[in-house]
C-alpha cells in the first residue's frame, strides 16, 4: 500500500472516530438532558404532592379548630353563663359573709368566661378573616397580658395592607404557634412581634426573653412546632428563618410576599 493510500485511510478513520465521538457526546448530553429534565419534573410532582398533602392537612387542622371554637363558644360557654347566673341566684338571701365568698366565685367563673370566649375566637379562623391579621394578634396578646404571665406587644411599621385571607390565617398561625410555645416552655417575660409592610413583602419578627432551646433537636414538642411552621410557611411562599440559643430567647422572621 502506497504511502498516499495509508494517509488517506489515515485520515478517513480519524474522521470516522471523530464523528463517532462527537455522536456519542451529543447522545450523553442529550441523555443527560432528558434525565435532568425527568428529574426536575419527578421533584416538582413530589414537591407538589407534598404540598397538598401539607394543604389538606392544615385544612384539616382549621375545621378542627373551628369546631373547638364552636364547642366552647357554645357549650362549655353556655354552661358558664348558667353556672355564673344560678350563683347570682344563689346570693340573693344568703348572710353578707357568705355573699362576699359567692361573689368572688361569680367574679372567677365570669374571668374564666371571657378567656374561654376570647380563646374560641382566636381558634376560629373565621374571626382571623373578619377582623384581619393585625386585630386577630392584637387580641390574642390582650388575652396574654390578662394572663399576667409575660409582656406582650405588637408594633407596626409602614403603611398597612391586606393579604390574601389564606395568607393571613397561615401566618396567624405561625405567630400564634411560636406566642403558644413562649407560653409554655420558655418562661419569657416579654414577647415582641414587630409587623413591617414594605411595598413588596410583609416581614414579620417575633422575638421572647426566654431560656431559647436548639433548634436542631427535632426530637421533642418544640421540634414538631418549628416542623408545622415550616410547613405552614412554604405553602404561602414565605421565608422562614429561626434562630434560638439556649438561654438567650429565640426570634423568628418571615418575609411574605405581599402578591
């Protein structure tokens, strides 16, 4: 074979492995394409089941809520009201000492009355549709401060707005399960929530004086708190950051799109 024959079959297979090779690239990256493509839409199907799941369950969660409400609003409430008027009832004739006694069991069920009727409304999230955001917490920290246990207080910045009423019972409830946790475990004496509407979001802080927790530590109570508003949060597309140290409170900030 002739040295011009060698070059040419030279030449002819290095161009066949060289078309070979760039088929097989642009194979794999095709492949590759339709793989991430795949992949993307099998995570937005998860992402999106999951999402309804979390929907249907918070769903779920407010019918519960409001048929608490109605009972006590309704029943528990009613019983009060008979037991507060039958002890009325009851003073009437008695000697002066024993008025006395009466009178201040009357004055208790009539406090334990109103906190049971303050506490159905804030359970109902048809209150929280009605009266909005910012008079919802206003009279869930009125409740608090009668309780005598801590100091809470509401500032709001900027112009006020409304959301969505699914944006608002969402993010009551957020604030509602940080104050509630406050309450219970971190023996705060003060509690803040500073509302702040800029033109495109509505951040929220809410901060206590509390003996904090970790925040890592899903194992407990407060761990399937910070996992509800989590959950909670990324179904309106809000921002959620908690910080706790232990012994130094705990904040929370949203950002929630105000569209």
């Amino acid at each position: 074979m002739e040295q011009t024959e060698v070059q040419i079959l030279i030449f002819v297979t290095t161009i066949i492995v060289l078309i070979l090779a760039i088929t097989l690239i642009i194979f794999f990256f095709y492949f590759q394409q339709k793989k991430t493509v795949y992949l993307i839409k099998q995570r937005e199907t998860q992402q999106r089941f999951e999402e309804e799941i979390t929907k249907s369950k918070l769903e779920i969660q407010e019918q519960a809520l409001q048929n608490i409400s109605w009972e006590i609003h309704d029943n528990v409430g009613q019983l009060l009201s008979v037991a507060k008027m039958q002890l009325n009832m009851i003073q009437i004739g008695l000697p002066e000492e024993q008025q006395s006694k009466i009178k201040e069991t009357g004055e208790i069920v009539g406090k334990s009355l109103q906190e049971l009727r303050g506490l159905a409304k804030s359970l109902n999230p048809d209150t929280i549709k009605n009266k909005g955001l910012i008079e919802s917490i206003t009279l869930e920290f009125e409740r608090y401060n009668r309780l005598n246990s801590l100091k809470a207080t509401l500032n709001v910045i900027n112009e006020v707005y409304n959301l969505s009423n699914e944006k608002e019972i969402i993010l009551f409830r957020i604030i509602q399960e940080f104050c509630n946790n406050t309450l219970k475990y971190s023996n705060a004496k003060e509690l803040k929530i500073e509302l702040n509407f800029t033109s495109n979001t509505l951040d929220i802080l809410i901060e206590d004086d509390g003996v904090g927790f970790d925040s890592n530590d899903t194992s407990n109570q407060t761990g399937i708190g910070l996992y509800n508003m989590k959950s909670r949060a990324n179904l309106i597309g809000a921002k959620f950051e908690l910080n706790s140290v232990v012994n130094n409170g705990t904040k929370l900030h949203l950002s929630c799109p105000k569209d």
